[in-house]
C-alpha cells in the first residue's frame, strides 16, 4: 500500500471512531470541540479525514472521549 494510501487510510479510520464515540456520548461536534480546545471546524475535518491531527490535539480528544489514544486508531475497535 502506498504512503499515501496508507495515511489517508488512518485518517479515515481515526476520524471514523472519533465521529462514532462522540455520536455514542451524544455530543454535538462543538461540545466536542469545546471539550478538547479545539474549533469545531477542525475537529469536522478530521472526523471526514480531510485533515492530518498533531499527536497533541489526539491526546486532547482522547482525554475529552475518554478512551486510551490506541482505542482512536483500532479499525472496528469502536461501535
């Protein structure tokens, strides 16, 4: 698999489980945002994969999820 590939890859699977946890915890994007001092609009741009995160805005989500920063990235980890 190409780089390229690859990292669109974990992306989408990243922006996936985010999305599924915050819609599980019955959060609305802002809260979510606010939780983890992040804008909404980025935080909308990572849950589509359109946007790359720094590992500190993943440590910032995960402690706002409440979930383990490995949990973020596991393929199907999150229903």
């Amino acid at each position: 698999m190409s780089q390229k590939k690859s990292a669109h890859r974990v992306r989408r699977i990243f922006g996936d489980n985010v999305r599924t946890l915050r819609v599980n915890q019955g959060r609305s994007q802002e809260a979510l945002a606010e939780a983890a001092h992040l804008s909404q609009q980025y935080l909308s741009e990572v849950e589509h994969g359109k946007r790359s995160i720094g590992i500190d805005a993943v440590g910032q989500l995960a402690d706002a999820l409440g979930v383990s920063l490995a949990q973020l990235f596991v393929e199907g980890a999150i229903n």
